[in-house]
C-alpha cells in the first residue's frame, strides 16, 4: 500500500480504466480539504471535477479513502487523437500518469472502445427496460474466435437450441468471414458493436466468456448495471465438474440454504434430499413458472448451467428476470 508522507504536498495519481475513462485520486498531505482537479485535452481546459469519491479499488492502492475521482470523456471528444492531461487546480501540477494520448476512431481498438465507454455510461430508461426475446449473443472478438473449446461449446449450444436466434457480436469488419467459417452450420446473425444500444435492443440473454478481458468487461458492467439483460457465464474454466459438486463447494451454498426467505424459497421448498443451492434454484424455477424439465443434476456445470436456464427462460422473460435478481442476491450477500 502506497502513503503520501510529506506535509502539506499535494498528491494525485491517474489511472485508465479504458481508452477514453479514467480514475485516480488527488490529496493533500495532513488535510482533509476536497482537491479539484482541471482536465485538459491539447493543453485547452475542458473540466473540473472534484476528488471526493471513495473507490475501492484506489483506496486499496493508496489509503485515500474519500479522495478519488472518476472521469468518462464527454462523447464529442472521442475520435480524434489528443493528448489528455489531468492537473492539480490550486498547483497546476500533473498528476503521476498523466498526460494520457488517446486514440483515434483510425486505430485498430477504436470500435471497441467507443462501444465499452458508452456501455459505462449511465443507462436511459429506454436502455434499462429493452430486449429482444429469445435471442442469445455472444463476442466474436479475434480472442474468442481462436479459442477453440469455446467455439465448440457455442456450436453445440447453438445446435441444441433451434428455437433461439442466436447473434455474434463483432467490433472489426475485418473478422466477418472467420466468424461464418467457425459457425458454419447456423443461421447466425451478426451485429456489429457500436454503442451500448446494439446490446439491449438485440439480446435477451448475453454469454459471458471469463478468459477474454473483453468479455470481463461487458459482462461486468451488464451485471452492474440495472436493465433487462440476462448475463450467464460459460464457465469454460471449470472442467469436469457436475452441477452439484459445483454447487455444494461453494461457500455460498450453506449460506442460500441458511437463508431461504431472503433468496426467494419456503421451507417447504426445502426437503432432506436438498443440499445444493443449485437444485434448489432450479427446480424452484421449474415450479413457479411451469415449465416442464427433466434435470440431471450431474451434468457437467459449464454446459447444463446454461442450457437450463436457457430451457427455463424460453419465452419466458419473467426467469430471467428472477435469475438476473437471484444473482444479485448472491452477490450482495457475499460482499
């Protein structure tokens, strides 16, 4: 952990999140006085903005608690390429790390970024409550297309699920042919990524893939973020795992089970065969929204986790919704 230690001297620090967002923090040394801070773009001030967050993620680097700030560069600005500076208000000094080159709408990552910026934005109610039922996506990024275990796992899922429109999301135009090569026998949609509102407008149900950072983005700020999104994750990463083993190591699982009112259950959903959260969840759903299912609850877990939620929320928004919701309750409860 890093601590300023010299009296009175102001300290600031920059950090990206992304190409065009940005955090850091900005303190003096033995005051608690909120330091501003002047954000230029080609040495022309375009903002002021105020250090008086408090963000974990900073705090943990360098114990400022209540003294970080956030910054998203205002739309009108992105696209052409200029230097990006943040400077100290009262001293004019530039904080460690800056000035930052941002890049143009020429540069290779530009699609993507301008898409993840908007995608971190505050959503409008119109984004919050839009999707397209019955229609699943995926990235088609150059990392996930090289990755063969999830090609095939997307090939398969598709295979299973003739009823889904199913649609693979791409940044580079470049790649349009390499992503009818690998999904070769599918009616596959293509959408190209543009801005936050080719994903609320063409999904219901987004799949996460944990190895791409990409992916960790998008499916990050989806779950963060209130809307009608249904995020399920391909969990690639477990290998050889049934859906009860999953569910019965994780340390969440007595915890769901120890409190069955604030997660949605009854004790009488609960009987001496159920131990896992999972089947609980499952069959729960099962039940109230009437769908008819046979689980086989040793399934491996990347796969079974996703085709049946899949079976569950076809046609049926209202499971997605209630695992969306669920899913929060597990978050909120371990943190």
């Amino acid at each position: 952990m890093i601590s300023p230690i010299q009296t009175g001297k102001t300290y600031g620090v920059l950090h990206t999140e992304s190409f065009f967002s940005f955090l850091g923090f900005a303190k003096k040394v033995g005051s608690d006085e909120t330091q501003k801070i002047d954000v230029f773009l080609d040495d022309k001030l375009i903002d002021t903005i105020e250090a008086n967050k408090f963000i974990q993620k900073i705090d943990d680097m360098y114990d400022v608690e209540s003294k970080a700030f956030t910054y998203n560069l205002p739309v009108q600005y992105i696209g052409t390429k200029a230097i990006i500076s943040f400077k100290n208000h009262d001293s004019g000094e530039e904080l460690l790390n800056s000035p930052y080159t941002l890049i143009d709408k020429n540069h290779e990552k530009f699609n993507e970024a301008k898409f993840l910026h908007s995608l971190s934005e505050p959503l409008s109610e119109e984004l919050k409550n839009m999707y397209k039922p019955n229609c699943v996506g995926f990235l088609a990024t150059k990392e996930n297309l090289e990755d063969e275990e999830f090609v095939e796992y997307i090939n398969e899922i598709i295979k299973d699920f003739p009823e889904y429109d199913f649609k693979a999301l791409y940044f580079d135009k470049n790649s349009i042919k390499e992503i009818k090569n690998k999904f070769l026998h599918s009616n596959l949609n293509l959408i190209e990524l543009k801005s936050a509102k080719d994903i609320f407008e063409n999904l219901e149900v987004y799949i996460g893939h944990s190895r791409n950072s990409t992916f960790d983005k998008v499916e990050n700020i989806l779950r963060k973020n209130e809307n009608e999104i249904a995020v399920i994750s391909a969990n690639l990463n477990i290998v050889n795992k049934s859906i009860l083993e999953i569910s019965r190591s994780l340390s969440i699982n007595k915890s769901v089970l120890n409190n069955l009112e604030y997660f949605g259950f009854s004790k009488n959903d609960l009987n001496n065969d159920v131990d896992s959260f999972l089947l609980l969840f499952f069959t729960n759903a099962a039940k109230t929204f009437k769908v008819d299912i046979k689980f086989n609850f040793n399934d491996n877990f990347s796969k079974g986790n996703l085709f049946y939620r899949l079976k569950l929320g076809f046609k049926n928004h209202d499971f997605f919704k209630y695992n969306t919701e669920f899913n929060r309750k597990l978050i909120n409860f371990t943190k």
